[in-house]
C-alpha cells in the first residue's frame, strides 16, 4: 500500500533562500518515493511511499539538509491530516462576514498544551479569531495577514516552530494530490 504525504518546508523561495522546483525536489526522488511533486514552489511537497517511517521528519530532515545546504524546519502531514484541515470548519458565518474570508492555516509541530494556548488566545486582536485543532490553528485575519496585529513571532515562541499556508492552499493541494 502506497500513503499519501505532505510536507511542508518553512522558508523556502522567501527572502535569499531561492531554488527551483528541481532543487526543491531532488532529495525526495529516491528509491521508496512515488509521485513526488511540488506545487506553488513554496516548499509544499507530496509525495507516496509504503513505509511510513520512512517518511517521518527525523528521516527526512538529515536528507534535506545535505541536499539544502541548510537545516529546514518541516512540518509532515498524511492524507488524511490535510483531509481534516480541508473540511474543517472553525468559523461561523458571522466570524467570515465583514472579512476577507482568507483563512490562514498555522501548521505546527506538535499539539500545544493549554497554558500555550491561553497564552496565545490572549494575544489575538479584537478583529481577528484564532481557533486551534490539534496540531494546527485557524486565523481568520479581519483584513489580511499583512494588515493584522496579531504577534506571529511571538507565538511561534510559546508553540514552537510553525508556518502558515491558506486554507484555500491546502485546499487546491489536497484536491490535486489526494482528493
């Protein structure tokens, strides 16, 4: 049986970190990887194995960095994780209205505890929401994620190291690759 991943590569083609779909992709193409692709060139990457350790960030990390000449942060999802992420659905009507309706998705490394999760809440600013689920949570900035005051930097302090995607992103993605 072939599983579905997901990775997702902090930093890629941001800032001086630039390289092509070819480069983001070579350390995936090898023996036990199918169906490697990219997509957005923004170090969104799936690909299909059968052995799932083999998949694991502990595994790939040391893969990545050689072929990087950098050490990535990634952040590894199945099939069924973005599956989840894609039908979530943690804003009701009136949280959407009078925004831009783009939902930003923070992909995390591990689940925060509840003191971290307090400790964010108190953060959000009054136009915006934040909802958490597990190893990810939902933002809802009321004019855009340029435009926010929400503290991006200084969450990532309380939960480790995170990085965001739209949810229309994971959406699209998933679509292509999975659905």
């Amino acid at each position: 049986m072939l599983y579905r991943f997901f990775v997702f590569i902090r930093a890629i083609n941001v800032g001086g970190r630039r390289m092509t779909n070819d480069e983001l992709l070579g350390p995936f193409m090898r023996p036990g990887f199918e169906d490697v692709a990219a997509y957005q060139a923004a170090g969104n990457v799936t690909f299909r194995c059968e052995d799932p350790e083999a998949a694991q960030p502990e595994r790939l990390s040391p893969v990545l960095t050689e072929a990087y000449g950098f050490e990535p942060v990634i952040f590894l999802r199945t099939a069924g994780d973005i599956r989840s992420i894609v039908e979530a659905d943690p804003f009701s009507a009136d949280d959407l209205s009078g925004t831009d309706g783009r939902v930003q998705v923070s992909l995390m490394q591990s689940v925060p505890d509840e003191v971290s999760v307090a400790d964010v809440l108190n953060l959000v600013p009054q136009e915006d929401r934040i909802v958490f689920a597990g190893k990810e949570w939902f933002w809802l900035p009321k004019t855009g994620v340029s435009d926010s005051e929400l503290p991006v930097g200084t969450i990532e302090k309380i939960v480790g190291p995170m990085t965001i995607r739209t949810h229309g992103t994971l959406s699209r993605m998933f679509l292509k690759f999975d659905a």
